[in-house]
C-alpha cells in the first residue's frame, strides 16, 4: 500500500554556527579563526578593506586590477612560477576585489596549509606587478568588456546600474572599471593603490578548517611578518540615483529572441536596522521560487524560465532590482505583472501562509549554509566587512523569526519605491518598444540602432 | 557509528547498500557532522533515451516531476521543502537525470516520501494545461541559454559534430522548438512506465540518519511501488577510439570573441585510461599553471582565456575538450594556428612528470573539497551506482588519480591527440570579420 499521508517532521536536532575567534594580532591585522575539523582541509581568506568604492574618480577598476595582479609576481618569483608552485601543492590563489573589499583565497588540504599561507603571505607582502603583466591582464579586461556586448544578462546588469545611478556615483560604473578606465591605468596607479590601501589595520585575515586557532595565529603571524602597518584612510561614496521619477531604457538587440528585463531603484545600505524585514518581504516578493514574481511569471504565465527579485546588500545602499528573461513578444505583458507584484505586497499585508513559508526556510536552511570551509570563511567575511556583531550568526534565526506581517508591509511601503523605478530592457527594439511605451513606466529611451 | 567526534575517519565516506524487492538499489552513507541530510535520486535515463522527433523529451519530463503527483500539489513539492529549510533541484543530462534535496535531518521522512509519491503516482496529476505551461517555460529555458547566450549552442554543436547521425548522443537535450510542441500527454505516460520505475533508479542517502530508521522509512515508501518492466536497449553505441580524420564545423554566431572548441574522442568514464584522460585534461587545461593558459594567455597572449574538460560520459566514448577564446587583436585563422601548434607539440613531445603532479594535486583537493557538502556525497554515490553499481567507488577516486603516471597520461596523448581524432568547433562573430580569411583557413584544414 502506497502512503499517502504527508509525513510529520521528527524533532529537530540543534545546530550552531562553528565557534570562533576574533583578535588582533600585534602586527595590527585582525584574525578571525573557526577550527572545523570534519575532513583534512582550511581555507585562508585575506580581507582588505579597499573594495572597488576606493577607486578614485577615472581610476575605476583599480582595486580589481591590483588584485588581480597581486599574484603576477614577487620579488622573489615571477606570476608563472608563483602559479606553478600553488598548483603543485594543489591549490591556486583567487583573488579580486568587490564594492566594499579585496579579498585572496586560497583553499587546501591540511598538510599544505603552512607551506601554501607561508608562500602566500610573502607574496602578497612583496608583489611587483610587472609591466607585462599589467597590460596583459588590461586587456583580458577589455576583452571582457568587448564580450558584454553580445551577452544580454551582463550587458543588462550594466546598463541597468549605469541608468540608476548619478554619474558621479562608483556605483554607475562596474566594479571592474570601463573600458577608458582600465586602458588608462598603469603599474604605478596599481602601486600607489596597494602602498596606500593595503595595511595591517585594514587588513582581516580569517581562517576556517582543519587546524586549531593557536596553529593558526603563528602561521600568520609568520606568514604575514612583513605586511606594512598602518590603515588607510575610508573613502566616502556617493550612492545616489540618477534621476528622481521612473524612466525606461531600451538598449536595442535586433532579433533578440528574449528580452533581458531589469526592475528596480537605489536599495538599502547592508547595516540598515530593517535588514531582517526587508530580507522577508523581498523573500514573498522574488526571493523564492515559490515567491509571487517567480509564480506570476513563470507558472502561471510561462513567459519566462525564472523570475526573482533581490536587494544587492553593500555599505552604501546597493540596487534593489527585479531580473528576468521573458520571450520577446510578451516583454510588456511581463512588466505589467512585475509593477503589479511590487505595489500589491505594498497595499496588503501578506498571508500567514507566505510569511511562514519564507520565514520557515530562511530560518531553518540555515545549517546547509555552511557544510564547506570557504563558506564557513565567507560568513566570518560578512561580520568583518559590514562591522555586525559578534553574535550575528548566533541570533540569526532568533531575529528572522520575530518578523511579521506587519513588520513586511512597513518594510515594503518603506522600502520599495514604486515612483522610482527604473526600467532596463536589452532586447529588439522593434518589438517591444511600442507596446513597453503604451504601460507609460515613464520616459522611454532607446540606446543603440 | 561510523564517525568519531564529527570528522570523516582517514578521509572515507561510510558506504552501506540495499537493494528493495522491487529493484530500487539504495545507498545510505550516515555521519553525525552537522543536523542535515541528502536526498538523492539517478535514473538511469537521460537524452540518448528519447526517440525520434522527441528532441529534449527527458528534460521537459524532469520539469513535470516538480508539478505535482497523486498527493501532492502543482508546486507543492518545492514548497514543501522550502518550508522545511531544504535546497532542491534536478537535472538533466545525456544519460541521466537526477533529483535532490537536502534538508534539515528531522525532514528525512518528507523528502523520501515525495520522491517516492512522484516516482509511484505521477501520472493522475498530469494535465494539459501543466504540460503547455511547462513547454513554455522549457521554451524560454532553451531561449535563454542556448538561443540568446553568446556560445550557448555549443554542447548541441559539438553533439553534431562528434557523433554520427542516430547516435543516442548526437541528438540536443535541450531539444528543440518543433519537437518541444509536439510532446504530449501520451509520451509523459509511455516515458514514465518504461523509464521512472524502481529498478531503473539509484536512492542515495547521505548525512545525518539512522540507518535503520531511513531503511525502513524507504522500504514504506518505495517498497509498493512496482517494478518497471525493463526499457527498450539503446542502439548500438561502440565507436573507434578515434575519429579517424580532423572535423570541423565554423559557426558564424552573435558573439564578440572567436573561440575554438577542439574535441578528442578518449576513453569511457571509469576505466583506468580514463583517469589519464582527465589527468591529462588538467595538464591542458585547469588553472593557471596549465599548458594552455600559460602558454596561450600567459606568454604568446593570443587566448583571453583558456580551459579543458572531459565530458564524463560512461556509455563506450567519453570526450575531452580544449576550450579557447581568442584576444579582441587576433584573427580566426591566428587562434586556430595557435591551438594546433599547441596540441602539436603536447602530442609530439609528452608531458613532463611535474606537469601530471601538478594536475593530480589540484585534482585531489577538489575532490575532498567536494566531500565537503552532503548533497555531494549523495550524488556522487548515485552516479557510481548507477553506472557501475559501486557507489563504493567514492572512496576509491583520490587512489586512482593518484596511481596515474607521466607514462600514462602520454600513452594517452599518444594515442587519442592526434590529428585523426581532433573536431574543431569554431566560433566567429558574424559582424566585422573578414569571411574570406575564415573560409581559406576552412580549405587549409577541412
């Protein structure tokens, strides 16, 4: 006989975030450790606070090209032979930098993690960022930026921060710099960059694994002996939108078979106090797959493979934007609803039924976060980078369970801005802009031939 | 107990296995590291099973399994597991497709049921209406990864190419737009009874459990559901360890970057010359230390970036494929040049030993990296039992990468990389390029 009754959960067994330490070593650099020892295996993750908003205005893309070059060549080894002997120790250093850090990863088994941190801390204390290399990596930028051109998501992303934001704000332009930006920065900008911003006292080093935190406090106090004291001075951002009414961009891709639609208007800054309301009612409104956007356009209308709606979490207020790919002929039909879906969580509170829903996984998926090393790591980051407390983790789901619906329909009238949406298509003007124009979302303008 | 104060013993992940009468093979690796459990389901049917004029049937079929079942609701399945803190997903693949979750461990008992609700009783909640919306959204699927995504025709490209006609792999799995119309309700229910049944499955089970307890929970579960009654064979699919001559195929794409896919048939997933394919696939092509990106990016600086691959393929052929995307500044013919001399010189002179132990030291790491995540471990023990019904296999990986010596990797190369065994799959931007270079370099190797 087949069962049909749904079974009941058993009783749930209790789970912590991993315990860790925070200190200051004498050096100044900060050291965050978590001993997780389920298989022989840590990851060492180097914090910088100089994220792509350090950038000086025509320098854009210099904190991600220093980071990127970073590992190109030291004193004592050139980017090929310092590749070469990550990799035959198994493991190979990444490194970049986003809005608000520079961060160098490296992963490893355990009997390579002292060897592998030791040849990373001189690296990194010692690079040279070759002229050879500055250019080489220059141009796999720009070649990068070339491909946008012909990939519809990340052209859609650009565009749509680059019409958000004034023109004066970092966040206009992408992390990684334009093509006028990154052709004309030099070695000596990427030196300057790292004399300056890289610094004990900016400076996190977190590890997480398969070794005790004393083992790890010597191996980088060691590793990291001739990092250069100091802090570097933070930066002030602007972060404001480029136009205060709706409007709406067409960047014309003839024949496209989809449109690559983006929503949206300036977010919330990381460390706003409604975080935990606004992560809730963002989680009904295109968070999840079951959330209203993705439902509306993709099971009950299938005018899409997937619908989703996030708040981009930075320092400074980050977008909150609606993305999606919808077939080109149903480009208006799919922003209508999307409109719809943002002002109808706004003008009623939510049911019961979806609060628990997005209340229930957020709270109980926490524990799957953070079965790896690198996530454990990554976690840890997130307290450094956007300065929350020490018991963040552990009053995490606490604080996702004490929202209600009432506190979702205060964070979306407060937080979701219907006046200020800006509207970002990448698809074939032909086709879309007479019937986009008849929704009247505010001005329409049409980019490119 | 299999483990002690949460850590994996000497790196082995447990291994217990059962089989259900009514064929079900189940695999069941149990820990106490964290409070969450995976859920993992192979059957053994994937695009080579589909017939004719029912191109992307297996992956239309693997999004009806998320709309419902007897005693579940349209998206019910999803939302279930959402609420009780799980991830989900399935997918689909030449020769299987999979389904999983992972969940808190007190959900157990929930994500076995509904994986057996929809193995058992599918068919009484399919609809019309459900299968048009969902041939929709397949649609825009296939849209907006293949149609509308700069290279996005690649895997159906290189299927063309590489196979011959009527080989079960040479078909899409996306499948395409008149195909996708013309499935039906019927084919749901043909396709179910001969290829969703217990003995065409593998259960894995890895995490946070009692054994005792998940064996009876799956024997409750699973255990009335019937036997399948076998599936058709597949056509014949041995083909010569080697194409027998160079191909190649140009496609003049909307991409801004030529970008050269250079294939070799090599040895099935598994076997012992495998693991020096993929050894070898390392050499060529992971990380920066590779022969490609050092030389290509790095020194020469014609690649913007470079990689290789092996498909992983268990039925007979696997393939191992180069990847290279040109700089803006170098032509069609330059990059293609390039690459053939690069391959040249690897199949002329060998690879040295420093070379093969760089690759099985990245390869290691990855591979304990990966033991990391429960949903990881489940699916791998799936994949081994369904191809080689030895989900103990699992722990014989890190053994037998490590055995694989310059010696072989070069008996590989020599025997796979030469130029009767290459396919060149060449992307050119359709706008600004010189077609008449491209088509004199077409005449040169074709």
């Amino acid at each position: 006989m087949v069962v049909t009754l749904r079974p009941q959960p058993g009783q749930a067994r209790s789970y912590q975030f991993p315990d860790f330490r925070d200190e200051k070593l004498p050096s100044g650099i900060r050291l965050v450790t978590a001993p997780v020892v389920k298989l022989p295996l840590a990851t060492v993750l180097v914090i910088i606070d100089a994220g792509s908003t350090s950038d000086a205005a025509g320098k854009e893309g210099v904190a991600a090209l220093a980071a990127g070059t970073l590992l190109e060549g030291s004193t004592r080894f050139d980017g090929a032979e310092l590749a070469e002997k990550f990799e035959q120790l198994g493991t190979s250093v990444e490194s970049g930098a986003d809005w608000d850090s520079t961060f160098i990863k490296i992963t490893t088994v355990s009997d390579k993690l002292e060897e592998a941190t030791k040849l990373l801390g001189e690296a990194i204390s010692n690079p040279t960022f070759p002229e050879r290399e500055v250019e080489r990596l220059k141009g796999e930028r720009l070649a990068e930026i070339l491909q946008l051109e012909t990939e519809p998501r990340g052209l859609a992303d650009e565009k749509f921060a680059e019409f958000l934001y004034a023109p004066d704000s970092r966040y206009s332009k992408p992390d990684e710099g334009t093509s006028e930006s990154v052709s004309a920065l030099s070695r000596k900008d990427l030196n300057e960059f790292y004399r300056a911003r890289y610094r004990a006292g900016s400076t996190t080093v977190i590890v997480a694994g398969d070794i005790s935190t004393d083992s790890s406090r010597e191996l980088i106090r060691r590793a990291f002996q001739n990092w250069p004291s100091g802090a570097a001075r933070t930066q002030s951002l602007v972060a404001i939108a480029r136009t205060s009414g709706r409007s709406v961009h067409v960047v014309n891709k003839p024949e496209a078979p989809q449109s690559e639609l983006r929503v949206g208007h300036v977010g919330l800054p990381r460390n706003h106090p409604e975080f935990f309301q606004t992560l809730l009612m963002n989680a009904v409104l295109g968070g999840l797959f079951g959330s209203r956007i993705n439902l509306n356009l993709r099971e009950a209308h299938g005018y899409t493979y997937g619908a989703s709606s996030f708040y981009d979490w930075r320092r400074g207020p980050g977008p909150f934007v609606v993305s999606t790919a919808v077939q080109s002929e149903v480009t208006a039909a799919a922003l209508r609803e999307i409109f719809l879906e943002i002002d109808r969580i706004r003008s009623e509170r939510i049911s019961e039924e979806e609060l628990s829903l997005a209340r229930d996984y957020l709270d109980r998926v926490f524990p799957i976060r953070y079965e790896t090393t690198a996530a454990i790591a990554s976690a840890l980051a997130t307290l450094v980078i956007y300065d929350l407390p020490a018991d963040y983790y552990g009053s995490y789901r606490r604080n996702i369970r004490a929202v209600t619906a009432d506190a979702v329909l205060r964070a979306a009238k407060a937080h979701l801005h219907p006046d200020e949406l800006q509207t970002v298509m990448v698809g074939d003007a032909q086709v879309i802009a007479d019937s986009v124009a008849d929704l009247s979302l505010g001005e329409l303008h049409i980019h490119g031939s | 107990m299999a483990l002690h104060g949460g850590q994996f013993t000497r790196m082995r992940i447990p291994v217990e296995t059962f089989h259900l009468d009514n064929g079900l093979f189940v695999t069941l690796s149990e820990d106490h590291i964290a409070p969450i459990v995976a859920v993992n389901l192979w059957y053994h049917v994937g695009s080579a099973n589909e017939k004719t004029g029912r191109t992307g049937f297996a992956h239309l079929f693997e999004h009806m399994l998320f709309q419902g079942s007897a005693h579940v609701g349209v998206n019910e399945h999803f939302e279930l597991i959402q609420r009780a803190g799980g991830t989900l997903n399935g997918s689909t693949w030449l020769e299987r497709t999979n389904y999983f979750e992972t969940v808190p461990s007190n959900e157990l008992a929930l994500a076995l049921w509904l994986e057996a609700d929809r193995m058992g009783e599918l068919l009484p909640a399919m609809t019309q209406e459900k299968l048009d919306n969902q041939r929709d959204v397949v649609k825009n699927e296939r849209r907006w990864a293949v149609d509308n995504q700069p290279y996005g025709t690649m895997l159906e490209k290189m299927q063309e190419l590489v196979f011959p006609p009527s080989h079960p792999f040479q078909h899409s799995l996306i499948g395409s737009m008149e195909d996708l119309s013309a499935a039906s309700l019927d084919d749901i229910g043909q396709f179910l009874t001969t290829y969703y049944t217990p003995d065409n499955a593998v259960l894995s089970i890895a995490g946070d459990f009692d054994s005792d307890e998940a064996r009876k929970l799956v024997t409750e579960y699973f255990g009335p559901i019937p036997k399948g009654k076998g599936k058709p064979p597949l056509p014949p699919m041995n083909l010569p360890p080697v194409f027998g001559r160079s191909l190649r195929e140009v496609v003049y794409d909307n991409v801004s970057l030529p970008r050269l896919f250079m294939a070799f048939r090599s040895p099935i997933f598994g076997s012992d010359e495998y693991y020096a394919a993929s050894v070898a696939s390392a050499v060529l092509g992971t990380r920066k230390g590779s022969r490609l990106h050092r030389s290509l990016v790095r020194e020469r600086q014609i690649a913007a970036d470079a990689g290789a691959f092996t498909f992983d393929l268990a039925k007979m052929t696997d393939l191992l494929v180069a990847d290279v995307t040109a700089r803006p500044e170098i032509s069609v013919a330059q990059l293609e040049d390039e690459v053939d001399r690069e391959i040249e010189l690897v199949y002329r002179e060998g690879v040295a030993e420093s070379e093969v132990k760089r690759a099985i030291a990245l390869i290691e790491t990855d591979l304990v990296v990966s033991l990391q995540s429960a949903g990881e471990r489940a699916d791998r023990l799936s994949m081994f039992a369904t191809y080689f019904n030895r989900p103990e296999l699992i722990n014989e990986q890190a053994d037998r990468y490590r055995s694989v010596t310059a010696g072989r990797v070069n008996d590989f190369i020599s025997e796979r990389l030469g130029e009767d065994n290459r396919a060149s799959l060449l992307y050119v931007p359709k706008e600004g390029v010189e077609t008449e270079s491209v088509l004199a370099a077409a005449a040169g190797t074709g």
